[in-house]
C-alpha cells in the first residue's frame, strides 16, 4: 500500500504540473524514427535506411510517422494499462466517439427490434465516431474491413496498436468511412509463451468478470507465427440492484415520479357499472371501471378490489444493465518468406460468443386476442373479456389486461460465431525496384442464433385459459404452470458473409527535386450477403400486423446480397524541400471509383497538403469527398412492426381542404374527430422490401490542422485539427409524421403510397390502419468541431537524490461546434436543428466536449497509470413527459481510473490491479427519455467503482 500511495501521489502531482485541460493521448513504447527521420520527405535513398509503412487513412508507404491524416494511436501499453479485457471498452471512452454507440449494457427489448443487424443484448460494442452512428464509422483489421464490426470479437492480445482517424477516408478505403476508421493493426514476430489471468467485480459485489488469454509465437529467419486463445466471462447485472435504474423514472411536469406499467399481474379488469359499483369505484364516461385481485384466488367477487393509479408493475428491475455474456475467441498470424521477393501470410480468428438479455414477463390482455368467456368457470363476473363484441353476446367487449409473471421473465439468448481469413501473397520486383505489390482474398462469415424464451402465444395461452388455467390468479405456482404452456420460443436465425480479393502496388513513378513521386494504386472486388429467417409461428402478417405470438416478438425473414467493384489510385507529389519557409511540402491527391450491383457508380477524391515550414511544425489539410452506400439491412430487412404517435393532419378538415389533401386523406370524413396523437402501426423495412429504390449518402469531409515537435523541448508534442463532414441524401428509416406532412403537402410525394386508411365500409373510415417506413435518402447531417491533442514524456528529474522514475503525460480533446440535422429538406416547414450540446432519442450524446488525460509513471520494475475521462454538460431534449419541448440540463461527469503493475522477473511474472470509476461517480438522469434505464448507457458508467486483477506469466 505504501509503494501504490507514493505512486498515486506521484502521478497526480506530474499530471497537474504538466497537463493542463482535460483529455488522452498515448505514447508508443516502441522505439519510433527521430523527429529529424519523421520529417525528412520520402526518397528512394532514405526509404532503403528506414523501413516504410502503410499508415492508416493513405495508400502511399511512409517513413514519415506524421503525416496529412490526424491518426490518434493507442498502443499495446495503453490497452493493457487499462485493463480491460475486451477493446469495446477501451475504445469507447475516446474523445471523438459519441452519439449512440452501442455497448453490452444495452439489451432491453430484444425480440422484435427494428434491426436484425443490430440485435440488442448480444454483446456486441460498436463505435460512432464523430456522433455519425455506427454505420458510418468503418472497423478494419490489417487495413481490411469487418464485416461484422463488434469490436469485442478481437482478442486484445491479437492486436500491436489501434489507429483511429476520426476524418472521412472514403477514398482509401470506400464506403462507410464517413466519420472515419478504427484500424486494428496486428501482432508480429511474437516470440515464446505468455499466459494471463483476470479478474474483476464492482463496489456492489456483482458485475463480476474473468478470463484467461493464452498467446504462444515462433520467429525464424523466414517464418512468423502466432497464435492465441482467449475467454472471458460477464455476469449479468440487474437493474434493481443500482438506485438510478431500479424504477423506471419519468419526469412529469416538473416532477420526477417513479411509476411503472399498468399491466399489472393482478390484473387491470374493465367491469360494467352495474357491477364495478358494489367496490364503490368511481364510474368513468364510457360507464366503466377498473379493478384488480387483492386477496384470495379470484373465484369470488369478494376477492377483488378498485384498480388505483398507484397499481403499477416495476418492469425496470428484471432489466439488465450489464448483459450475461462468455466470449472465446482464437487467432492466427503468420507469414513465409518464398524467396528474398515473395512472402505469404495469413491472418485468421474465430469468436464465439454466447449472451443474453432479458426483459419483464410479458403484458398480454384482450387487446392482444385473448378472450376470456362469462361462461369460463375461472371467470366470477359474468361477463366477456375480449377486445370486441361477440355476436350474440351482449355482455361483451370489456377489457382485460394481465402481466404474465406466471410464465416468467423473457430472456434473449444469443450465440454468435464469426470468423475472418485474410490470406495472401506480397513481394517486390527486385532487391533494387522500389515497387510492392499485395494480393489478398478476405472471407469472413457470422451467424447468429437468437432464441426469445417466453414469448406469449396467443392461441396456446388462450387453450390454457379455456382449459381452467386461471389467469387472474397467477400468485399460485399451479396457474403458473398451466400459464407456461401458452408460451413459445421463437428462433431468429441471422447470417451474413463477405468475400473479397484485391491487388495492391505501389512505388516510385520518378525523381523530382524535392524528393521522390510516389503512387499506390489497387482493383478490389467484394460480395457481400445476408440472410434472416424467423420461426414460422413468429412471421408477421402484413395484412393483420400480427402474427401467434405477441406483436412486440413479430419479425419478418429478409435476404439479400449485392457485389462492388473498386478501382483506386494515390499519389504523394513533394513540391518542396529544405527551402527557406518549406522544410518540406507534399501534395497528396487520391481517387477512388466503385461500381455497386444496388446502386451503380460513384467516384469520389482527395486532396491533401502537407507543408512542414520548418523541421518541427507541420501545417496539414484534407478535403475529400465521402460517400456511404446502402448496407444489406437498409436494402433487404423485413418488415417490422414500430407503433409510434402520429400528428394526423387530416383531423378535422372541411370538404374543401380533404378535396386538397386527397391522398393523404383518402376516406377521412368531413371535419374528422379523429384521435390525434394517435398510436398507429407501422412498417419499418429495407427499401426493397416496398419497391422502393436508395442511392448513396455523399458528402464531404474537411479536416485543417497543425502538428508541432520542438526541437527546443524533447518529447513534447501537440496537435491542433479543424474538422467539419457534410452528408446529402443521408439514409434513415422515416417516421410515419414525415410521412403524412410529406403527402399532405404534396399530393405528388412519393410517400403517398406508404399510407393505408380504413376505407368508407369500415367501423372507423379515415383512421389510419397501417403506415410503411422504409428506409429512404432524405436529410441533411453537417458537423465540425476542433480537435486537440498533447503528449509529453517528462525529462528525468531527481528530487533530493531520490530517483522517482519516468513519466509520460498524454491529453486527448474533441470539441463539437455544431451538430446540424435538417430531417426533411425542401419539406414546408423543414428547418435545421442544432444537437451540438444535447442528447436526444435519435442522435443520443452530442455533448459538445469530451476529453481525457492519462498519466503514466515507471521506475525498475513498478508501472502505474491514472487516467481521467471528462464529458461536458449537456441538454436532454423533450424530457418533460408532460410538457412537450422542456429540456432539462444534464450535468458534466469525470472518471478517475489508476492502475499500479509490478514485474517480478525472477518468476517471469507481472501483478496488475486497477480501480475504474475511482469516485464511484452515479450517470446523470435523462429519466424515461428514451431510455429503460433512466441514463444513457451508450456514454456513462453503469456499474460504479469497479476493482480488477491481472497476471501474466511469460515463458
């Protein structure tokens, strides 16, 4: 304790002396070219005396470590100082991903959801760089995308470093690098055996985790290999067990009230007058009540009592705040030289993961089919519930809403299996050409199996109900497992597959005076395929909008596949060199062109300056062109059932103004009631799925910024970068308001034929029946912000004689000016709104700064780190559920995390222990706003303080 006390004292006294500000950024450990290397421009000389690398977001080959790509690195030191045993949690907490990144916290709801691709509960962690969603941010390995892009299934022991870009790179690497690239690089050259054990588990005693990674390699004089396996393991953590999230929260009028679903297990049992009087109910306009059980078995009239508002159910607490989850993960890396001019590799790994997430039993009610007869033994009022009158009954159509908790909570089991080879050759054409070539083949498949235990099924419940299962009695543990005989399992079963071959060379064109022209110039083709299939008995009915089981558990099976082909080139020109006022200056100009099978051709450039006025300042700038096109979900998904509110704007319109407005108020009668906000149904699907057709998201992506390494102080380095993305035509699911104002401002709105009415001959003419909302191209996105970056390695110093050892201090800062969304563009009425500083349902976090600072401390054998995370404040949106548009301020949070090492070489073994979240500091609320939790887990800290263990034995 006493070594941890004056290390910890020692890291936070050279984080205030030499860190100012809030913010992260890591130091390699390995030994890295000398500034005067790093800013020398390339030449076919000193390219033989350096070794020359591909960096991330450029095709050219470098020896230059700084270049017009803003790349923030982290480090194998940073990614175990941290002690996380999987890189979604390590990745997630950098200043430029925010918005709604997916984490394994999330898990609430996982039958039914809108995506297959995106299945809550199954473990994965994701990342939005820029707050541009996930779809926009690009996951590679070696330079290769994931088709699968969880972070998680990458083994942290596969992995030498991780390049972030937070620009648009879609000239390097094609679509879906709008807000940039995480670049997974690989291990080489990995010699021996180490094997390492963790362990960890929060203040609460729960949230425990542990695993073990096994890494062995061999490197001879023409071989490489290593290989891996990995396994870890997650407890699940249940709402109840942190006080933010045990009730669910709502914030009503200025006051925040806890409450809950009013599908209750003793029943919410709608009654005549004539009989809802003896329990002295107050009798509503429609001359009913409501009541519930509230003793005995529920044979009797007795037996029951008024339904009060109070009479809530807490479904918040059967939530998962962290999911249940076991990963195993094996990896292989490996090369042959042929020759002196030929070598192979092959780079492989395999995830297995299986997780779960799980909800409250289900509410079911007539509302869902169920009826329950008057003449049902179960049944002592002597009437019948069921959702609408029954011919020849006129004691009929009264309501009855239950929670099943007879048949359990519903859990969503996942196991996914995903695996990738990136296999290939790579040589030159002679020892004395400056010329490269790579060809590859990538595959990578993954399948997910997921199973919605509980799901309640109408007619096997309704058979149990007629059979004497009394369901207004679901305390006595018989009923309940009668009750469990009306429940079923459904099976969605979801696949998808990449192929891909590509061919790479690069070299020197000529000589110009300021040094060498360099090119980088590729083919690439890809084949990618998905495919979803969902339980018979689970299909939904687009006539009826249900299917057997509960509505919320409907899916639809989807597939699809389509293929690109890519032709790129690059070049860097230097301009410039040892001038008065340009050190150096380079030119970089790149093109890309892909041909989709879905969408057809789209060309996209770059531009980029470099310009180094003297040795140790580098001035940098990027103007490219990005585009994203339609990824298998938005193009073949299913429908999907979404039952949002709509503002009908066909409510109570004279002749004249429904003449106007015909076809969007298709058989809506004159000067219509009609019930606005009304619930509706509708249809979320891929575009292809109603007929429709998309093209590519464009836009641009600018970045300017200066990177400075003085001579005059030695291991100081700082950046400075403005950047702003634009995107047109972005594709998003529309909602049904947009929808209907769409049509009803334009009778010639292609989405007129996404609304179906009742016709004249129903019960209700007008009332809109069913919505369809695809995916579409319609919006506009911009962003921009500032972003700063600082790492310092602080001279060796001696207080008194004492040697206190060598720090190294890093600050990482993004800054978002604005964050502007016009959803509907051209539309009356449509105006840009700015989400810079704001969370919101659609866009989640925007907080306008986010930062962190890591100080780290080594002396012998000792190591140790304390890092801090910062988000700023911000604004929840529309949180007030009763007052429609009041914000309310959700506070700035900082995380403290320390990590202490020690080495004991005489066994070959290093002890790690941390403390993540050091101040135990609780989420802000953002209360019901979109959220089963009552805080934005896509951001903050779930768990609390969090106490963890590693040790790692090397052979």
């Amino acid at each position: 304790m006493n070594h941890l006390s004056l290390a910890v004292r020692l890291a936070l006294t050279a984080g205030i002396l030499g860190v100012a500000g809030v913010a992260q950024a890591q130091t390699p450990q390995t030994d890295t070219p000398s500034s005067t290397d790093q800013n020398t421009p390339p030449s076919k000389s000193n390219a033989k005396n350096l070794q020359s690398v591909t960096v991330t977001g450029s095709l050219i080959r470098r020896v230059d470590v700084e270049t017009a790509s803003p790349v923030v690195t982290l480090d194998r030191a940073a990614l175990s100082n941290s002690g996380k045993p999987v890189l979604g949690d390590v990745l997630q907490a950098m200043p430029s991903i925010s918005g709604n990144a997916t984490n394994p916290s999330n898990n609430s709801n996982g039958g039914g959801v809108a995506s297959p691709l995106l299945e809550a509960g199954d473990g994965a962690s994701r990342v939005s760089l820029r707050g541009l969603g996930i779809n926009r941010t690009l996951v590679l390995v070696n330079g290769q995308r994931m088709s699968n892009p969880d972070l998680n299934l990458i083994p942290t022991e596969m992995i030498d470093r991780v390049d972030v870009l937070a620009e648009g790179a879609s000239t390097v690497y094609g679509s879906d690098a709008i807000g940039g690239v995480v670049n997974f690089i690989l291990r080489k050259d990995f010699q021996g055996a180490q094997i390492s054990l963790n362990d960890g588990i929060s203040s609460h005693g729960d949230a425990q985790r542990h695993g073990f990674n096994l890494t062995a390699g061999a490197t001879g004089d023409k071989f490489s290999i290593t290989a891996g396996l990995d396994y870890n393991k997650y407890d699940a953590v249940l709402g109840k067990r942190r006080s933010f999230s045990k009730q669910q929260l709502y914030l009503s009028s200025g006051s925040v009230v806890a409450a809950g679903s009013s599908s209750i297990p003793t029943g919410r049992i709608q009654l005549p007058a004539s009989i809802a009087s003896q329990y002295g109910c107050t009798i509503n306009s429609s001359g009913t009540a409501n009541v519930t059980l509230a003793q005995g078995n529920g044979s009797a009239l007795g037996d029951y009592r008024c339904r009060l508002g109070s009479d809530t159910y807490n479904y918040a607490a059967l939530n998962y705040i962290q999911t249940a989850q076991k990963r195993t993960n094996g990896f292989v890396l490996g090369s042959y030289d042929f020759t002196d001019n030929l070598t192979g590799f092959v780079d492989a790994f395999y995830n297995h993961t299986v997780s779960s997430g799980q909800d409250a039993p289900s509410p079911v009610g007539t509302g869902d089919g169920l009826i329950i007869s008057s003449s049902n033994p179960i049944n002592p009022f002597g009437v019948t519930f069921s959702q609408n009158p029954v011919a020849g009954d006129p004691n009929s159509g009264y309501n009855f809403q239950t929670r099943l908790t007879g048949a359990g909570t519903r859990v969503h089991s996942y196991t996914t299996d995903t695996s990738q080879v990136n296999a290939g050759l790579r040589g030159n054409f002679g020892q004395d050409s400056s010329w490269i070539w790579d060809a590859s083949i990538n595959y990578s498949h993954t399948k997910r199996d997921q199973r919605d235990t509980n799901e309640v099924d109408i007619p096997a419940l309704q058979a149990a109900v007629d059979g004497g299962a009394n369901i207004f009695n679901q305390a006595d543990p018989a009923v309940g497992a009668k009750l469990k005989e009306g429940v079923k399992t459904p099976v969605y079963l979801f696949t998808q597959s990449t192929k891909q071959a590509q061919f790479e060379t690069s070299g020197e064109l000529w000589n110009l005076p300021a040094g060498a022209m360099q090119v980088s110039a590729g083919v690439l083709y890809r084949k990618q395929s998905m495919n979803y299939t969902v339980s018979s008995f689970a299909v939904l009915d687009p006539v009826t909008t249900t299917c057997q089981i509960l509505q919320e558990a409907c899916g639809s099976p989807g597939s699809g596949n389509f293929d690109v082909k890519e032709v790129y080139a690059e070049t860097l020109i230097p301009l410039l060199s040892d001038q008065p006022w340009a050190h150096s200056l380079n030119l970089d100009i790149g093109i890309r062109s892909s041909n989709y099978s879905t969408t057809g051709t789209t060309t996209n450039g770059k531009i980029a300056i470099e310009w180094r006025p003297t040795a140790d300042l580098l001035f940098r700038g990027t103007i490219s062109q990005v585009f994203r096109a339609p990824n298998l979900d938005e193009l073949y998904d299913g429908r999907t059932l979404v039952q949002p509110n709509l503002n009908d704007p066909c409510v109570g319109r004279s002749a004249t103004e429904l003449a106007a407005h015909a076809a969007a108020c298709q058989y809506v009668p004159v000067n219509w009631a009609g019930n606005s906000p009304a619930q509706v149904n509708t249809f979320y699907s891929g575009a292809t799925t109603v007929g429709a057709t998309l093209k590519p998201e464009k836009g641009k992506s600018v970045d300017i910024g200066l990177v400075y390494d003085p001579d005059w102080l030695p291991g100081l380095s700082t950046s400075l970068d403005f950047w702003h993305i634009y995107l047109s035509n972005t594709l998003t699911a529309i909602q049904a308001d947009t929808v209907v104002s769409s049509c009803y401002n334009s009778s010639s709105s292609p989405y007129c034929s996404f609304i179906q009415r009742e016709n004249a001959s129903s019960r209700q003419p007008g009332q809109v029946f069913l919505i369809n909302t695809p995916v579409v191209n319609l919006g506009n996105t911009s962003t921009s912000g500032v972003d700063y970056t600082l790492r310092y390695k602080i001279p060796h110093f001696d207080v008194g004689g004492f040697d206190p050892g060598n720090f190294r201090a890093g600050l990482s800062t993004s800054y978002t000016s604005t964050y502007k969304n016009n959803a509907t563009p051209g539309e009356p009425g449509a105006k840009t709104i700015n989400y810079a500083g704001t969370y919101s349902q659609q866009f989640g976090n925007i907080s306008r700064l986010r930062g962190t600072v890591t100080v780290n401390w080594e002396k012998g054998n000792w190591n140790a780190q304390w890092q801090s995370r910062y988000v700023n404040s911000l604004t929840a949106l529309n949180a007030d559920a009763a007052i429609p548009g009041v914000n309310i301020p959700m506070a700035s949070v900082v995380y403290h995390s320390i990590q202490l090492g020690y080495a004991v070489p005489s066994i070959h073994t290093r002890f790690d222990i941390g403390v993540d979240n050091l101040s135990n500091k609780l989420p802000p609320l953002i209360y019901q706003n979109g959220s089963n939790y009552n805080v934005d887990t896509a951001t903050y800290d779930v768990l609390g303080r969090y106490y963890w263990a590693r040790a790692t034995i090397k052979f």
